[in-house]
C-alpha cells in the first residue's frame, strides 16, 4: 500500500517533489479524494495529500478575486462568497455522490484541474475560463507562477488552457486564484412539458439564440428547463420573451427557490445518482446532434437513460454495468458527428480495461506527448489516470 505525504506549506510541497524527482517515486496527487474514482485506476508509490496546503488566500469582492490554497473545499469557498451575495459562474459539480462519496467533499482546484461546469457554461463558460492565476510545482521540481516566471521550454502556451482539464498529471497547483460574479438577484425556471428529445433540444436552441439571456438550459425526464437570471423586472420581461418565443407547449414554472433546487441536482447528476450499479458517460457533442446519438445507443440498449444539459451539447447517460461499459457503442454512436464521451462513472476493473477519457487522434497525442514532456518529463503525477 502506498504512504502518504501531506505538505503543510508550498516550501513542503516543492521538497516532496524534488524528492520523488530524485528518487524515482511516483505520485498519487489528490486534494480530498472525491473524484478519485474518475480516470483510470492508478498505481503509485506514495499519495501526495493536499489537504494540509488550505486556506483562503485572498478575497477581495470589490475586484471579484478569490484566491485560495489547493485543499480548500469547494464548499467553503461557496459559503464565503455567498456571504457577499456572489458566486462562481461556471457553477462546478460535486460528483462525490454520483461517485460513491458523501456530499460537500470536493476541492475547488479539483473542479478546476477536471475543468469541470455546471449548467451555467452556456452563458458563463468552462471552468478554466475564470482562472486567473496559479502556482505550482512541475514535474522537474520547479515552482512557478501563471503571470509570472515563466517555466522553461514551455514558452507561448496558456499554462489555465493547459492545466484545467489535466486532471493533475501535469503539475502540482498550491494556490490559485478565480474570478467570482454577483450572484442574481432572482432566479426563475421556464418549464415547458411533454417534449420528446429532438423537440426539446430544438425549443433550448431556439431559446439560446434568443436575446432572452437564458443561463440554462436542460432536458430532464420530460421537463424541459429554461432559466432566467438578474433583477426581477428583466427576468419577468425575459420570460414573458420565452413564452411568446414557444407557444405550442403545456407550461409551468419554478421560482427562485425551486429553480435553486433544479438546477444544483442537474449540475450534480442527481438524476443518474439512484443507479448505483450502472456506469455513466458524459458526451458532449452538437446540441442538434444529442438526440441522434441516444436513440442510436437505444437502438441497441433499450434500459438506458439520458438526460440533457448545455441545450442539449452534454448528454448525461447511464447504461446497465457491463464489463466494457459498452464504450465501442456509446463511441460508435457519435460517430461522425463530432464530440467525445468520457466514462464517468464504472468499477475499477472496467475502468481498467477500457478508455475512459476519449481517444486521441495521432497528431492530437504527439502533442499531448510533446506537452507532458516539457511539464513532467518523469512522470510524476497520477500516472496512467487518462490513460
């Protein structure tokens, strides 16, 4: 069984590194663990804990910046936000429940190191989008800052592009900093019910391209969810907007509390949690296309299940256990289409045995290659989790 080091400062962490450096040690590199059981299994010689590294930094609401240490829970910096009525936009998941774990667990640098965002991307963008800056520890032992030294043979890449969505096997993060927005003042949920899928992703993209300002926008179990965010004057102006825009179907709608509800249980997969024994993908594709894509797989696997976010660009599905996931079908049914499918949820030996991040073209993984070369030529940092 692996040990364990846990650094309680950045001077600490810098001296683990250079030590698993020198020594040829691999390393497992985790804040809480919470999305432990996403990527592929690992096997390391030592756990690198960040939990000891955590703490609030800096907040400055004037300037929308919070800057905080890598074990901070996400949870914490939600609470303290919302203290000054503001958030974090991009709105990121808490899959420990979809993942096995108990609630409130995650980290907010591990939500930026999956890049992950909920709902609200459509409107506000992905998670490496409000990252303003960072630093860190690379797998050549060297600290470094965004904005500041520049890391050697690494010269002209946007280092937030390239590390949110890593999953840390490029760097180590210690601290960073994220832009935050105010919070609305008002929260309200267009419903509209008894849609099938093609016609409820064409009624989001009719209201996406609307100038009605929709921040989401979601198919769940024959609801299809449109919200609408801000000053209570504009939001009823806005729906009012939406109504005329989509006549022809029953409607309902929710407010702010209710919306609040909706749309964190959307953010965190909620409706897929109740299927423990199921493996669940996340496929993102061109909204038009989410439709096409689940009924090819249900062509063939008639018990799954779906639902939609992002206008219909991310489909959520789960799938009866199996022992490949059935990743040639869900892969096979994107096809040409454009997109990619992540296997988000299965037992560790499927995760083993099949590719649970999407495959990469060949001029696509040269790159790959060429990029965890300059960043951790050794590699140190969760070995094998992508594959």
């Amino acid at each position: 069984m692996a040990g364990t080091i846990k650094p309680r400062s950045s001077a600490e962490l810098r001296q683990a590194v250079e030590w698993a450096l020198n020594d040829g040690v691999t390393l497992d590199v985790r804040g809480s663990g919470a999305k432990l059981a996403l990527g592929k299994p690992m096997q390391c010689d030592q756990v690198l804990d960040l939990s000891g590294i955590a703490g609030v930094v800096d907040y400055a609401p004037e300037e929308l910046v919070v800057t905080l240490r890598a074990g901070t829970p996400l949870k914490d910096v939600e609470a303290l936000l919302a203290q000054r009525n503001q958030m974090l936009a991009f709105e990121p998941p808490d899959l420990g429940p979809l993942l096995g774990r108990a609630a409130g667990e995650g980290t907010l640098v591990g939500a930026v190191m999956g890049n992950l965002a909920g709902p609200r991307r459509l409107s506000a963008g992905a998670a490496r989008d409000h990252l303003l800056g960072f630093s860190g520890v690379n797998g050549r032992g060297e600290a470094f800052k965004s904005g500041g030294k520049v890391m050697k043979n690494v010269t002209g890449y946007d280092l937030s592009k390239i590390l949110a969505g890593s999953w840390g096997t490029l760097a180590v993060l210690d601290e960073v900093s994220v832009k935050v927005l105010p919070a609305p003042d008002q929260t309200r949920t267009l419903l509209l019910l008894g849609l099938d899928d093609e016609a409820a992703v064409k009624a989001m993209c009719a209201a996406m391209g609307s100038p009605h300002e929709v921040s989401g926008a979601a198919h769940v179990a024959g609801k299809t969810a449109l919200r609408v965010e801000g000053v209570a004057p504009s939001v009823e102006a806005r729906l009012k907007g939406l109504r005329e825009l989509l006549t022809g179907a029953e409607m309902q709608e929710l407010g702010t509390l209710e919306s609040r509800t909706f749309w964190r249980e959307v953010r965190d997969v909620a409706p897929l949690e109740a299927g423990a024994g199921d493996v669940v993908w996340k496929i993102s594709c061109p909204p038009t296309e989410g439709p096409a894509i689940v009924a090819r797989i249900r062509a063939q696997r008639l018990a799954a299940e779906a639902f939609y976010d992002w206008s219909g660009g991310l489909v959520w599905l789960a799938l009866p256990a199996s022992a490949d996931a059935d990743h040639a079908l869900v892969r096979g049914a994107i096809g040409p289409t454009g997109g990619h499918a992540i296997l988000i949820r299965a037992p560790e030996a499927v995760r083993a045995a099949v590719p649970v991040f999407q495959p990469q073209s060949p001029a696509l993984a040269a790159l790959a290659a060429r990029v965890k070369e300059s960043f951790d030529p050794k590699g140190l940092f969760n070995p094998g989790r992508m594959g």
